[in-house]
C-alpha cells in the first residue's frame, strides 16, 4: 500500500492509509482520527506500520 505520513512533533505523526483513513502516532499509541463516520465503523481495519 501506499501510506503516507506527515511529522507533526518529533515522535508524533499522523498517518494516511491507501483508503483514506487517518491514524495520529503518539507515544500514547495510535488513535482513529479519520472524519468520515463510515469508516470510523472500522477504525483498526488497517492500523498503520509502528513508527
């Protein structure tokens, strides 16, 4: 797939998936930000890579 990330903070990110679910990074883990409620049915369908 084609993920894509963008730095926010050093050790923060917020992730991209092909299918355009949004993932932010943190040291707390890795939280569903996606704005579509549809997708947000499934938000660990595909969890992005570990940082």
């Amino acid at each position: 797939g084609h993920w894509r990330y963008l730095i926010l903070t050093p050790g923060s990110y917020l992730w991209t998936s092909p299918h355009g679910y949004h993932y932010l990074r943190d040291h707390t883990g890795t939280t569903d930000v996606s704005t579509d409620k549809q997708r947000r049915r499934h938000p660990r369908r595909h969890p992005p890579p570990a940082a």
